[in-house]
C-alpha cells in the first residue's frame, strides 16, 4: 500500500526546493511537470514488475529527483543543455548531498537513489550495477524515456530544436543517425550531427525501453504515433526528398514496432 504520508512530505520536500527558483520561467513549470510525471511513471513500472510497497515508494522517489539538478543548472547557466554547461546528473548528485534528508531518513534507499540519479540520462549504465540497483536505474530510465516522448510532443520545434517551424520542412537526418535508427537503438549526443537528428534521437529511445510498462505507456498515450504524424504539430513533409524518404521509412518501421507490442 502506498505511503501517503511519506508521498506528501517529499511532494512538499521538493516544493520548498523548486521555489527557490523563478517560477515566472516557463522552463522551471515544464521541469516540474516533467518530475510529477516521470516519478507516476517509476510507480507504474515499479508495481508492473511486482515490487513491494517500500520499493514502489522508493522507485517513486527516484523518480520525483531525477532532475533535481536542473533546476541549479538552469540558475548557473540559464540553459538545460549538459554540452552548454555540465552534466545535469552529476549536478544533482552535488544536490542531494544537502536536500536528501528532506526526502527521506532511510540510510538504505539512498546509494539506491544517488545511483538512479546519477545514471538516469547515461547512454549506457554501467556494467557493475548489482541487481538491485539495475532495476531501480532501469525503471527511472524508462520513466523518463517515455515522458520525454511527451514534452517533445507538446513543445515547440524552437524549444527543443533551434530552429524556427518554417525551417523545420528543410530539415535533414544524418547518415550517421539513421545507421543508429536502423540498428534499433539509442543514439548517442555525438552521433546527433543534423537538425532532425534530435527527433530521430528522441523515437529511438523507445527501442531500448526494457520494461513492459514503460512500452505499454508509450503505446497508450499515443505519444510516438504523434510525433510521426505531426512532431510539433507541423506537417512531417520535407523539402529534401532523401529526408522524406529516410522520415517515412522511420514512420513506418515505428507502426511496426508499436504493433507488434501487442
């Protein structure tokens, strides 16, 4: 059974620190948003996978501070970009090292939490995770995974893009990021090197998604089919005929992949 109690003082816990910063920035509401529903996420998968009650909670919290370091990122820097500044995970490290107590007193969850923390945005987890903190980092990695597919679908192509939605039809797709795609993975930052590459990036992340909740999620809520059909609400036509070609081959490899999640 959930503990409310507990669920309350962190919500609260994590209020008093988010109000530090300008709640004017639209930036600072979305990163909000994004925590509630990343951390719902991490409980989702959790119970999916049959966790106990203290481990649904826990999963929950690593969810709710994943990104406790943007926050201070976007304070120092004024940007989320971890090229553009630091890594926002290790940020959130330095974070925890004073705020965690507000959270919570359990001296067992935290190497649990620092670890989902620090690994919940690495291109690969390291090899040397036990099973324990395997899952955890997993489960916060889809939930984030699967919520990023959501800010994407309800930003704009300057927010997440850089560039303005009548640039957005002469886009192009790397040959660099399409080997990625067609190897059903994750890209990495450096093989993102073309303006569409970021969205390409963006629908690969479901190919490595390793719980069956987190792709259930995915299906559910429409976001991948969404993001073929109209990423940014604009019309997915190209001027470059090689990036229709390389766009709808990825449409229609993805409506494979949803149908075959069942």
């Amino acid at each position: 059974m959930v503990d409310q109690g507990f669920r309350n003082a962190a919500r609260d816990a994590f209020g008093s620190y988010t109000a530090r910063y300008d709640g004017g920035d639209e930036r600072i509401a979305l990163k909000i948003e994004h925590t509630y529903e990343v951390a719902a996420l991490c409980e989702r998968i959790a119970c999916d996978e049959g966790l106990d009650a203290r481990d649904v909670d826990l999963a929950w919290l690593c969810g709710l501070l994943h990104d406790i370091g943007r926050f201070e990122q976007l304070r120092r820097w004024n940007t989320f970009s971890d090229a553009a500044s630091c890594s926002h995970a290790m940020l959130g490290l330095d974070v925890l090292g004073t705020e965690l107590v507000h959270f919570t007193d359990n001296a067992a969850w935290t190497p649990l939490i620092r670890k989902a923390v620090a690994h919940h945005s690495d291109y690969r987890l390291p090899v040397d995770l036990s099973d324990r903190e395997h899952i955890f980092c997993t489960i916060t990695r889809d939930a984030d995974k699967v919520d990023i597919l959501r800010v994407f679908n309800q930003s704009s192509c300057d927010a997440v893009l850089g560039m303005a939605p009548g640039e957005f039809c002469h886009g192009r797709i790397s040959d660099t990021a399409l080997v990625g795609f067609r190897e059903r993975r994750c890209l990495s930052r450096d093989e993102r090197v073309e303006s569409l590459d970021g969205l390409l990036g963006t629908v690969c992340l479901v190919f490595e998604l390793e719980h069956r909740a987190a792709r259930a999620a995915v299906c559910e809520r429409g976001y991948l089919e969404h993001l073929l059909d109209a990423p940014f609400g604009l019309d997915a036509v190209f001027a470059n005929v090689v990036t229709q070609d390389r766009w709808n081959e990825v449409r229609a490899a993805m409506r494979a992949w949803e149908s075959a999640q069942g």
